[in-house]
C-alpha cells in the first residue's frame, strides 16, 4: 500500500552570501518532480539547515508552489530555534508555500533596508509591488546606482509574465548583506525554459547550454516572439544582456540556469594587465524545468545607470554590425568549462597557415558540425595575425551553431581583436549560432 505522505529532507548547506556556491548545489540536489504514486502530503524538512541563499529560497519556493498547483498538500518542517529556519518563516516561506498567499510577506518587508522578501509575481500589481520594495534597500540611496539595479530587476520580472509561461508565474526575492555591501536579486519560474523559447528560431541549437550562451548576446531573443527572459520587441533582446553587464562590471556575479546546464559570469577588476575581467563558467546541473537567474551585485562598484546604458547602447550596436564579434566566447582558462570539452593547443602551430588550414579541415568544422563543444587555447602566444585567424577560423564561423560550440582561452587583448575582427566578419546576424 502506498504511503500518502512522503519526505524530502533537505542537507545542510552552508555558503558566504556570495552566490558561489549555486553550482554546485544546482549540481548535486536532486529536485523530486516525480512523487511516489498514491502522495497526498509532501513535507520539507529544512530543521538540519544552516544557510540559505536567496535564489535557492527562491526555486525552493517555486518548488512548493509545482506541488500545490498539482492537488498535493505541502508541508515545511521548520526548527524554531535554527536560525536558518527563522529566516525562513520571516521571508514569507510559510505563507507562501503552505497558504499560497505572499501578501503578509510583501507587507512586512516592503519598506525593509534589508530585503524584500518572497515575492510571487502573476501580474503586472505583482511586479510593480517587487520593484517597489527593492526601493528601500539599504545602500541604494544614490539615484544612479538605485536605477541601474532595479532596471535588471524590472528586465526580469517583466519578462516572467510576459514569456515564461509558467504556471506559478515567477517567484522574486532581492536581499542587501551589509557585511558585504552588496545586493543578490534571483527570480525563477516554471515555464517552458530558455532552449523551448529560441528553438523555433534557432533549431541549430543542440543543447540548453548553447541556448544559455546564446540567450545572453544582444538582440537574440528579441527576434523571438515569445522568448524567455530578455525577449520580446518590448526591449529587442537586452534584458539578459544588460543584467550580465551590469553585474560583471561592478565586478559581481551573474548566473542564468535553465533544464540541465547553468552559465556564470564573475567579474575581476584585478585580473591580468593583458585579458578582460570576466570569467564565464558552464556545468551540467540537474534539471529544472523552468528558468533561474541569480545576479549579485557589490553596490559600491554599481556603474552609473546611464553609464551603464551608453556602455550597453554600444555594444549592442556593434552586435548588430557584427554580430560574430559579439557572440565569441573568450575564458581565462579551459577547466571553466566541462570535463571532457576537446581542448586544441593552437601554440604548436602559430603562425602555420597551412597547419591551420589543416587543424580546421580535420578537427575544427566536424567538431562543430557534430554539435561538438571545443576550446581554442591560445596561451603562450602574445598575439596573431589576421591571416592566421582567418585561415583557422573564417570557415568555422560561417557554419550555423559555431559561436555557442567555440570557446577561447587565454587569449591577450591583441589576440581577441583579431578573432573578433574574423568572426565580424565571417558571421552575419543571423548566423550568430
């Protein structure tokens, strides 16, 4: 006989508020989306818990919600005296999950310097209600960084009603950490996912992680009617753009998951005189169905809002002129990304058009072709020339899926301006993947 009532008890996690720890949780938790037959009653046991960070707050809110728009009844066992779990209770988690009602969250918190609580966003009152409790948040007094921060936040939301098509809409938690002055926002849904969202225009996509890497360019999803967030012609594509931009150049994090695969960006205004500060990181996770994105911002390094935009504006311009150059993917170094991804030393044959030629025709185009990831890694060469470039290059890029399949490593500022002057001008628009 079956029983009705089943348990999930969730491990101990404990973590700085830095947001580092999202892979490997999304990693290795096991989200239960499939019940035992016959499970009336679903209860979560958080009592061993020691430490939660907002987005995982946020997709575990979402969790329950699944399960209640199902029939099941949730129910979340909390320790009154674990200080986790307190804050738990005060997000709103209870109210939430197990009444489905957040307005006692939004009510407490909603002139709180700290944070906004649980948010679950199903209208346009809804998101209008999120944006204005992050008002409040403590640190965010100047104008300029206060706009910048809540544009992400507007971007996200927005986009939640407008495409997600999720069920429970989305669920929204911002949250300041004084010790690090700095502010995590997370919003997730349990819509259809990034990779169902470009699909239909894109069908050379193979995986969600390409469609991850491909969500994040200028003016993508724009073109997709319906897409996930950061689409639609309401903003032409820029949500997720300006949400990475934002987060990378005040030197913070940006993690964008959806189905099987997660993408970071960290920023690191201390990294080495000849490369750009970001870092972009891809893993494999356990599948979520819908969408997550994670961004946590350090205020103090927040640029100007218009600052912000006139950078954005820019780069979204040269998209359009040369979409190749925007969609090429450069890494400090090649264990960013997933074990097993084919690593091709390019230092052996510098400067070798013909061994280029060759490495292209053999290797390079039916590693793409296949839908095979690959990294170029270009360490110990202090620049190349354009003639290199192309020879290697120019035919791969033409090939439809070759910018989310690519990955370039350790390569100096010379070398990146001529692979980008290369895939300028080898990839048109449309053949940005």
């Amino acid at each position: 006989m079956s029983d009705p009532v089943h348990l999930i008890r969730v491990p101990d996690r404990e973590g700085d508020g830095k947001a580092t720890d999202i892979r490997s949780t999304l990693q290795t938790w096991d989200w239960h989306w499939r019940l035992p037959r016959g499970t009336e009653r679903l209860v979560l046991d958080f009592s061993a818990l020691r430490f939660m960070e907002p987005w995982a707050l946020a997709m575990f809110a979402a969790y329950g919600l699944h399960w209640r728009e199902e029939g099941i009844k949730v129910e979340l066992r909390l320790d009154p005296s674990n200080p986790s779990n307190a804050y738990l209770e005060q997000m709103g988690f209870v109210d939430l999950v197990e009444r489905g009602d957040s307005d006692r969250a939004r009510q407490r918190w909603r002139s709180s310097p700290q944070n906004t609580g649980l948010h679950q966003i199903l209208s346009e009152t809804d998101r209008k209600s999120f944006d204005e409790s992050t008002g409040s948040l403590k640190g965010l007094s100047e104008s300029d960084e206060l706009d910048a921060l809540r544009y992400a936040m507007v971007e996200l939301t927005r986009n939640v009603l407008q495409h997600s098509g999720s069920k429970i809409g989305g669920i929204a938690i911002a949250q300041y950490f004084p010790e690090r002055k700095a502010l995590q926002l997370a919003v997730c849904d349990l819509g259809r996912g990034v990779r169902a969202a470009l699909e239909a225009q894109y069908p050379e996509i193979r995986s969600s992680a390409e469609a991850l890497r491909l969500a994040i360019l200028p003016h993508v999803s724009g073109v997709v009617a319906g897409g996930p967030y950061g689409a639609g012609s309401d903003n032409a594509g820029l949500g997720l753009f300006v949400c990475r931009e934002i987060a990378w150049r005040a030197s913070g994090s940006f993690w964008l998951a959806s189905k099987d695969a997660v993408l970071g960006t960290r920023g690191d205004v201390g990294g080495h005189d000849d490369h750009e500060g970001t870092r972009n990181l891809y893993r494999s996770i356990r599948p979520w169905p819908g969408t997550l994105v994670a961004v946590d911002i350090p205020v103090a390094g927040t640029l100007s809002f218009q600052g912000v935009l006139s950078i954005c504006r820019q780069l979204a311009q040269e998209a359009r002129a040369q979409s190749g150059a925007a969609g090429l993917d450069f890494i400090d170094e090649a264990s960013e990304l997933e074990a097993g991804v084919e690593l091709v030393a390019i230092a052996p044959i510098t400067e070798d058009i013909d061994a280029a030629r060759q490495l292209r025709d053999e290797r390079l185009l039916p590693r793409v072709r296949d839908g095979e990831p690959t990294v170029l890694d270009f360490g110990g060469i202090r620049f190349v020339t354009q003639s290199f470039a192309h020879a290697l290059l120019n035919e791969v890029l033409r090939v439809p899926g070759s910018l989310v399949r690519l990955s370039f490593a350790r390569c100096t500022r010379s070398t990146r301006e001529v692979l980008r002057a290369v895939a300028g001008y080898a990839a048109s628009y449309r053949r940005i993947v």
